[in-house]
C-alpha cells in the first residue's frame, strides 16, 4: 500500500529523516515510534503531501505522490489528523465534520456556499454522512455544540471523526491519545481497531507505548532521523537499539 524509498527531508541544516525507507500492505494497524525529534511527524507530512521530501520517493497504491499537493491526497485515499488540533473553534462539531466530508462530495464549499442549484441534494448528504462518523466516534450528543467548548478527549474525536469523512483508505494518525486520560485512551484504541476492522489502513504515531505495543501488527523506529529498526511489538520491545535509543532520550532529558 505504501512505500517509502531512501527519503531525506532537511531544514536548513536539520537532518529531519536520513535515508529511510519501509513499506507496509493494507489491513494493517502500523505504528511509527521514536523519542522526541526522531522525525515522526515530518514524515508523515510527507506521506500527507504537506511538504515534498528533499530526496526519495513516496509511492502509495503504485502512484508516486511526493511531489504531488496536499488537496491531491484526500482524493487519492490519504487523511490525516494533526498532532496539534487543527479544528474551527467557531462551528459546531457537525459542521467540523463536514469540512472534511465536503472534499468528497463534488459541490465544493463554494459552490454550496453560494448555494447554487445542485447543492441541496448533496449538502444534506454531506450532513448525512458526517452524523454518521460523528455516531462512529460516539459524538452523537455533542454534534451541534462548538468545537472551542470541548474537551482535549473529545476534541480528538472531532478529528478522528473529520478525518474519517473523507472515506480513506490510509489513515494517519499522529499523537491522536495525547493528552487522554487510561480510559479514554484504551477507547481510542478499540476505535482505532474498529476501523481497521471496517477496511482502512492506519499508520500511527503514538508515545503511549501501551497502545502502540497492543494494537500495531507491525511498528516501525525513528531515532535522528534514521530508521533504526521495523518488526511486530515484541521483536521492537526486545530490540537493543530501540531501548538504548529510548534510555538515551530519557537521560538527556533528565539532564536538562
Ligand atoms: N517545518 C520545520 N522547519 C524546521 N525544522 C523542522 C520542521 N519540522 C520539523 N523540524 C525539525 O525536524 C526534527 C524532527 O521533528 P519532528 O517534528 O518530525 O519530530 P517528531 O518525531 O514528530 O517529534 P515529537 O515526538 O516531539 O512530535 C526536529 O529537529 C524538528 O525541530
Ligand atoms: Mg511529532
């Protein structure tokens, strides 16, 4: 399903991702690990098409998409959530949700903005179809509250929930139980196997090592930027480098 082929991304002189290539097939929860700074989100704003690699190559279904732009992805398959939230405090959940749905449908903002004629019939559908992912992450009884009233937890629904609408086949999912509480955290999970379950694909970035370690088939590690090792949960939890890596983190910070 993806692919990614000796890719380096700088900035300036940050060495963001160095060389890195690994690839993965459909019907899998995939997780990509790492301390601080390791380049997890860079490369998932690649994958996203936010930003073109400085070298390599990024192929999703056999297409390559590196040097594609951003509004090419949600078409294509590919969605993504933030990990600092990137919601519109001023609407309501429904309408947040709806934003991302409108990508797909083919009256865009505009047009129903301007409500020309051709628009009702797919604006109530694009409504449709949101409440039913707002149903999905279980935001039902919130859906015309404003989005700059909820809480962390919810609010990161209302993400998973935008990204959901644009029916992807990949899904990434870049620090979505951040900040949650053990409860929330372990429906964050269930979630995210219920959507593999249903057919997509998804790529995690996660710090919490419980979640990452029971529900990824396969994880992936960035340390500085370079790969420094791929297999299931338990051949990473075993893995010396992935511990000296982490143990190695964890000293610098605490000699901060
Ligand atoms: N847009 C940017 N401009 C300049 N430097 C950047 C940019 N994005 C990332 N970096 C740098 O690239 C390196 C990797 O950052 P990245 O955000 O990918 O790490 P990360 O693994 O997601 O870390 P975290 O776990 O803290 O989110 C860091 O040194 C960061 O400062
Ligand atoms: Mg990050």
């Amino acid at each position: 399903m993806l692919e990614v082929k000796n890719v380096t991304k700088t900035f300036g002189g940050v060495v963001a991702n160095k060389d890195v290539s690994f690839s993965f097939e459909e019907g899998q929860i995939v997780g990509l690990i790492g301390p601080n700074g390791a380049g997890k989100s860079t490369m998932f704003n690649m994958i996203s098409a936010i930003f073109p690699p400085s070298e390599g190559e990024i192929i999703f279904r056999k297409q390559r998409i590196d040097k594609m732009p951003t509004n090419a992805m949600a078409p294509l398959g590919i969605s993504r959530t933030f990990q600092n939230l990137q919601v519109f405090k001023n609407m309501t959940v429904v309408e947040n949700v709806m934003v991302g749905r409108h990508i797909r449908t083919k009256t865009g903002t505009l047009r129903a903005a301007l409500k020309l004629p051709g628009t009702k019939k797919e604006e109530v559908s694009a409504y449709d179809k949101a409440m039913e992912y707002i149903q999905f992450v279980g935001l039902q009884d919130l859906y015309d509250h404003l989005a700059g009233n909820l809480a962390l937890g919810k609010l990161r629904l209302l993400e998973l929930a935008r990204a959901l609408a644009t029916e992807p086949k990949l899904l990434l999912l870049d620090e979505i139980a951040a900040g949650l509480n053990h409860k929330e955290t372990k429906e964050m999970s269930n979630l995210i196997e219920k959507i593999r379950n249903n057919g997509t694909t998804v790529f995690v970035v996660e710090h919490d090592m419980d979640l990452v370690m029971s529900i990824c088939d396969k994880i992936i590690v960035l340390d500085q930027g370079e790969k420094i090792a791929e297999g299931t949960p338990r051949e990473i939890q075993s893995n010396q480098r992935v511990i000296t890596a982490y143990l190695g983190a964890e000293v610098e910070k605490n000699a901060q």
